[in-house]
C-alpha cells in the first residue's frame, strides 16, 4: 500500500505576530506624534485624544456585547483607530465630535462589515471623511496660539503664501496649524521608520506613495513657488500620516508587493489632483479611500493564482 504525503492548504509560514503585538507597535509608533500634539496644543489636545480612544473602545465593546459576540477590546484595534481618527482632528474640535467619529468609524466601517479584518476602508478616515461632510465648520477651524487662521495648505490655496515666508525647519519640528497628527513631520516620520523596522508595515506603499507625490509637485508647481517648495508641500498636511499609517492598513491595503507599489502610486497622484485642482486645500484622506475601493481588483491582478487553480 503505498503512503500519500497530504500537503494542507496554503500559507505555510508562520510567524509570532500577533494581533495584539502589531497593534501595540502602532500604538508604540504613533506616541511621538500623539506627544508633539500635546505639546503644541496643550491639554486640549490631550483630552481629544483620550476621548476618541474611548469612544472607539466603548462602541467596539457596545457592539459586540449587544450582538453577543467575543469581547476584542484587547487585541488593541479599536485603541489604533481611535488614535489615529484623533490624529485627524483639529485640537479645536467640540469634545462630542471624537465621540460621534468614534463610534461611526467602529461601528459602522468596522463591526458591520464583520469586524477586523473585513473592513473595506481605513476606519479612522472614513470617520474623517464623514465627520468633515457632515460638520465641516468644526471640522475646519483652525487655532494658533488662540488666533483662528488658515492652516499652510489653505494659504497656499488661497495664494497667500510667497516663497520667503516658508519655513521649512518649523515644517519639519515645529508648530503649524493642522491637524493634531500634522504638526511635527519628524515624529510622524519616526514612528514610521519604527513600523517599517519592525516589519509591522512595508516600506513600498509609503515609499512610492511619498515619492510619486514629491515628483509630481515638483513638476506642477504651484504658481511664484521656489524650487524647493515641493518639501514644504511634502511636509504640510497629512501626507506622511496617511502614508506611513493609514494606505498601509492590513484591512484595506493591498496584499501583493506590486499591488503595494500600485496603492501608493495611486494614492500619490490622486493626492495631487486633488490639492492642486480640487476645492480642498488637502487631498490625503480621499486619495487613501478612493484607492482602497480598488484593493479588491489590485489584489485580483497582483496577487499570483494558486498552481493548479486556474485563473
């Protein structure tokens, strides 16, 4: 009788990751920013910051409870999107607004698509996106030192930035008006690096995310900007958060190492129309969302068929 080697299906790798360690790196990568928040805005900051995560937390829990499932609150998930979706908010904001953010971004993106996982987009920003159509004037006020003002995107849309008047230093370390997740590049940058160095994240989608859109600010200038004013534009906004945090969510990023390459390509140039020719002096948050209504179809064309399978 002859003997047959059974062979399981696919993947036969295994790792030691786990939910919560990845998580808990991102957490571990996104403090640096979450601090420099703090710092510039003050206790404010600290408060929405705070009262997102338990928003986020709560409904998770809510949800599951009353739908009688497992508790997930510890596999850090719900702790993850509330930082970022107050990463994406003005220190201005009314504390219910983190509150309402928190509970559609877990609620209705997360858990009603079957939870972790099986989310078509990046919660956080599809929180973002509905919390700025639905109250866009809490959603655009913007703080410096207690004086209301455009944040340096909007001034440059409005033409009210000269080439003399951009520090690039401050852009990099310093205090600009923006979101809490936009006002020291240097943090964002590192926290970044970390995830990169962990292995929690690919380099591929933030690389050619970054890379595409410095190229092509380069060659599409804004009208009386010097050659170096694509770096400021790089550095502004919420192009190194959304690239290194939210187009590399496992949920809705591309698996394949191509298609990795194709998200943030993708997510580059769509940033940049959006900047330059649309009515938002940012275009980070749609360029991301767009693209990850196409995950689905990048993964079809890049990801290899199994031997056998047939296409």
């Amino acid at each position: 009788m002859s003997k047959k080697i059974l062979v399981s299906a696919n993947p036969h790798i295994r790792s030691e990751a786990t939910i919560e360690k990845i998580m808990y790196d991102v957490v571990i990568a996104l403090l640096p920013a979450c601090i420099a928040g703090v710092y510039f805005f003050g206790i404010r900051a600290l408060i929405t910051i705070v009262l997102s995560v338990i928003a986020c937390v709560s409904a998770e829990w809510l949800f599951e409870k009353i739908a009688k499932k497992p508790i997930t609150i510890r596999d850090g998930s719900a702790v993850v999107t509330g930082l970022l979706l107050a990463m994406n908010l003005p220190y201005t904001v009314p504390f219910w607004l983190p509150i309402v953010g928190g509970f559609f971004a877990i609620i209705i993106v997360k858990m009603l698509f079957g939870g972790l996982g099986h989310n078509f987009m990046n919660p956080a920003l599809a929180a973002r996106a509905f919390l700025l159509t639905s109250y866009p004037v809490q959603m655009t006020t913007w703080s410096i030192d207690a004086t209301s003002g455009a944040t340096p995107l909007g001034r440059m849309k409005e033409g009210g930035f000269i080439p003399a008047s951009i520090d690039y230093v401050n852009a990099l370390f310093g205090f600009k008006g923006g979101s809490l997740g936009e006002v020291c590049a240097i943090a964002i940058i590192s926290g970044g690096i970390y995830l990169i160095v962990r292995g929690v994240i690919s380099w591929r989608t933030p690389v050619s995310f970054i890379a595409v859109f410095f190229l092509l600010a380069t060659i599409i200038k804004r009208s009386g900007f010097d050659a170096a004013y694509p770096l400021y534009e790089l550095l502004t906004g919420g192009l190194l958060l959304g690239a290194f945090f939210m187009a590399t969510d496992y949920a809705s990023a591309p698996i394949h190492p191509k298609g990795q390459f194709i998200m943030g390509i993708g997510c580059g140039v769509l940033a940049i129309l959006i900047r330059f020719y649309g009515g938002y002096p940012e275009g980070v948050c749609y360029s991301i969302l767009i693209m990850n209504l196409v995950v689905p179809y990048i993964d079809k064309i890049t990801v290899p068929h199994v031997y056998g399978g047939g296409k």
